[in-house]
C-alpha cells in the first residue's frame, strides 16, 4: 500500500473530485460519490475487486440502520402531514410562543429529544413540524429547521448516553456522569449560537431555501382530504412522545438494571419504537378518522415513494467513507495530528476533526480519535479526561460535507441544493464545533482540572 503523505493527498483529491462533478459537472450526487470511491480505491493501490467490496460492504452498512428508520419516520411524518396534526402544533406554538419564538421552541424541544435519540431518528421526527411552522408563517425553512438539525447533531455528539462520547469516555478513562453533565452544558451554548444566531443569520440570506421543497411537497400530496376538524395537539404531541419516550426508558432501563430490561431495550430500539408511533399515527391520524384501510394504505406507499434518491444518496456515502477506511489514511492522518506540538485539547479536536472530514461519519471519527489518542493522553498532566473526552467530540462534530449521511438528510428534508447545505448546514457545524473547543480551551485556563 502507498505512504501515508500519498494517501493523504489523494484523500483530499477525491473529495475535490466529488465536489467538482456534483457542483461544476451537475452530476447527480450518488453517481459522483460511486465515480469518487472507485476513483479513490484504485489510486490508493486497492485491488479493483477490493474496491468494489469496500464500496459494497459501506453501502450497505450506511444503510443497515438508516433505511428502516427513514421509511418509518416518513410514514409517521405522511399521516400527521394529512391529518393536519403538523399544522395544528404549528398554530398552538403561535399561540404559546409566538412567531418571533417559535425557532427557540422547536430548539428547546430537539434539545429535550436530542438527549435519548440518535440524530437521524429525531430529525426526521421533528422535520416536519419545521415544515408546517415555515407554511403557516409564511417565513424560511431555514429558520425552523437548523435549530432542529443543531440541537440534535450537537447532543448525539457530546452527551451520553451517545455511542460515541460514551465510547471516548470509556477509551480516555473519563467519569460517564460527568461527561454527560459537562456535554450538555457544552451544549446548550453551542445550540443557540448555530441554530438561534447562525441559523437566522443565513436564513434572511437564504429565504428562499426550502421554498420550492414546500410547494412541490404539498402539490405532491394528492391523497384523499379529511374534512374534519385537525386533531388535537395533545394527540400530537403523543405521536410524537412515544418514539422519544421508549427509546429513553430503554436507556434507563439499561443505565440503572431495571427489572425486564430486555423488554425495555427491544421496545426502546429505534427500529421499534418508530414503528410502534407509525402503526399508533395510521390508527389516530388515519383509521380513527374515518380513513379506509385502502386509503391508509395508499397514504403509506405515498410516502415511501419519494425516499429511493435519498436513500441511494446515503449510500453512496457510505460507499465512499467505507474506501476511505480501508485505503489506510485516516489513522494516518490521526497519528500525524496527534504528534503535533500544540495544547492537548487543540490535538484532540484536530485529529477528531480531520478524520471526520475525511470518513464522513461523527461516530467513528470521535471513536477512531479517542483510540488513537487514548494511550498518548495517559502521560498528559493538567487536564482531566472529561475535557479530554469533549474535545474530541466537538473536533467529531465540526464538519459534515458531502461523505456525510447527515449532509443528504439534512439537505433532502429541508429541500436545499448542495450550495445551500454548504452554507448553511456545514457552516454551522463548523460554528459550533469550533466554538466548543474555544470553550473548552478558556474554561481549562480559568479552572484548570
């Protein structure tokens, strides 16, 4: 296999490549990123055969998880669409919050939601009450949706019980109830700084983002009108309750050996939790509304209909990010980083963040991080591994690009072209993440350990 530099620098090449066939070739996103791995894997040295299994086996694990809850979120989403159910908490924020509140409200309720709930999942919760909100206020999307899409990205980042800051925490030998003190308090600044500040910043230079999405999107549904009353917004509030609750009682459950915790983790999983709110919203939204069962029927395959570009999409970034790994660069990149004579914390956030640029997924980048780092922060004095810990997940949620699942859901489900996500979605990642190691850095010279 070919040195480090040289991977490296072919690294970056590929990710100029996609970039230049999406936005300068027009190129459709999942063809460019295919174009760009089998690129990538034969410059590295892989056997082509090699390649093609690389491509395989990440395509398929991007969406191992991610396709089964996209289809039932968006079935959920479907019913309380049609139902008016979106459109009725929309009007009740209004009238609670007010329009020049309503982005702190859904930024306080992704937030709340963001604790117990991995990103994908809440946000394609939440979407569309940034959807309706953005109608029934004649406003932008942007405005809704990015303090949606930042609480909920920065909390699977930062706070246990998370996979990757629980992970780092363990690797780094940090206490996991501090760790989840200090991430959420971390947090809420970072949150309000991209989803409040950055988010209505970019949303008056982006006000018609989204706009178009909206409009295709209602025209889109041409399933049979109810012509009674919305529903109640507690019952909406319900639908929307109950993925976030069994999924957060089995973390519980499992943090504290409750009794049948088994139970609580198989009815907690994303998996079914979300299809337990989707068979609960076609009985509320659909069934008990005077909907036939063919109508119900209808409405489900309605809303799968449009998921196949998105899907194809997350895949081939899984396909892409699966080569980077297995071309060898990004421990490479991580050990050049962590041998750098600068603070501790900068280390951690720099070598957490060029792997994340480079493979794409927040996860991995903090896990892989916090494996490299780990025996080098043993003989570190002065900062405790919790400060560790958090620079390496705010370095893991800097900057998501187009190897990014996170990137395509953002941009289909707020209806952005690739620009507009760079602008406004990696923007604001790098907002916040960068903010958080500034933080970090200034609580550590005021406080020490």
């Amino acid at each position: 296999m070919p040195h480090g530099p040289y991977l490296l620098a072919i690294t970056l090449a590929a990710i100029a490549l996609l970039l230049v066939l999406i936005l300068a070739g027009r190129l459709h996103a999942f063809l460019a990123l295919l174009i760009s791995s089998i690129a990538l894997g034969l410059a590295a040295g892989m056997p082509p055969l090699k390649v093609l299994n690389s491509i395989q086996a990440g395509f398929g694990d991007a969406l191992s998880f991610i396709a089964v809850v996209v289809a039932l979120g968006a079935i959920l989403g479907k019913f309380m669409e049609h139902s008016g159910g979106g459109a009725a908490l929309a009007g009740w924020m209004f009238l609670r919050f007010g329009s020049r509140r309503a982005a702190w409200a859904v930024l306080t309720a992704a937030f709340l939601v963001g604790l117990p709930v991995f990103f994908e999942v809440g946000f394609i919760i939440l979407a569309p009450i940034a959807w309706s909100l953005a109608r029934e206020s004649k406003r932008p999307l942007l405005l809704f949706g990015l303090p949606i899409a930042a609480a909920l990205t920065v909390t699977h980042a930062l706070v246990p019980p998370h996979p990757a800051p629980a992970v780092a925490a363990q690797l780094l030998g940090a206490d996991l109830g501090l760790t989840i003190l200090w991430g959420a308090a971390l947090s809420l600044p970072l949150v309000i700084l991209g989803g409040i500040f950055y988010g209505g910043w970019i949303a008056r230079r982006l006000p018609t983002a989204g706009l178009a999405f909206l409009s295709t999107a209602a025209a889109r549904d041409s399933s049979p009108a109810t012509t009674s009353q919305p529903p109640a917004v507690a019952t909406v509030v319900f639908i929307l309750i109950l993925p976030v609750a069994l999924i957060f009682a089995s973390t519980l459950a499992t943090n504290f050996h409750a009794p049948a915790a088994a139970l609580w983790q198989f009815t907690g999983h994303p998996f079914t939790a979300l299809l337990l709110a989707a068979l609960a919203a076609m009985f509320l939204f659909g069934l008990r509304r005077g909907l036939s069962l063919d109508q119900v029927t209808r409405l489900a395959t309605l809303s799968l209909s449009p998921l196949a570009t998105l899907l194809l999409i997350i895949g081939g970034g899984g396909a892409l990010k699966q080569v980077i790994v297995d071309c060898g660069v990004a421990p490479y990149a991580g050990k050049l980083l962590a041998s750098a004579p600068v603070s501790p914390l900068i280390v951690c956030f720099l070598t957490s963040a060029l792997l994340r640029a480079a493979q794409g997924s927040a996860t991995v980048a903090i896990v892989t991080a916090a494996g490299i780092l780990a025996p080098l922060m043993k003989h570190v004095n002065g900062y405790s591994p919790e400060i560790i810990v958090l620079a390496v997940c705010c370095g893991g949620t800097t900057i998501s690009h187009v190897n990014d699942a996170g990137f395509w859901l953002v941009k289909e489900y707020l209806g952005l072209s690739v620009p507009e996500t760079l602008r406004s979605w990696t923007v604001m990642k790098v907002i916040m993440g960068s903010t958080g190691v500034a933080v970090l850095l200034a609580v550590h010279a005021l406080f020490g350990r």
